[in-house]
C-alpha cells in the first residue's frame, strides 16, 4: 500500500498562518493588558467617589 505524499506547501502555508496569529496575540496582549489596568483605575476611582457621595462629603 503506498502513501500518499504531502503536499509541502500545504505545510507552509500552515505554518505561516499559526506563526502570524502568534505575532498577532503577543502585539494585541500589551493593549488587553493596558486597557485592563485603566479599567481598574477608572473602577477604583468610580468607588472613591461614590463612598464620598454617600459619606457626604463634598465631591
């Protein structure tokens, strides 16, 4: 029974496209990560305020 033989460009192809979207999650994970980080900026300062608002403090 023979074997079929691969096409290698096939390979490649496959190849490039798994590396791109490698290059593609590292470069978009430093803008998750930062957009992350102000969220929680924004969130704590969100709480202060409104712990102020409820204590009666002046805002």
């Amino acid at each position: 029974m023979a074997t079929k033989s691969r096409n290698k460009s096939g390979i490649v192809w496959s190849l490039f496209a798994i590396a791109l979207a490698f290059c593609t999650l590292i470069y978009c994970a430093s803008f998750a990560i930062d957009l992350f980080i102000n969220g929680l900026d924004r969130i704590s300062l969100a709480t202060d305020y409104f712990v102020r608002i409820i204590k009666g403090g002046n805002a």
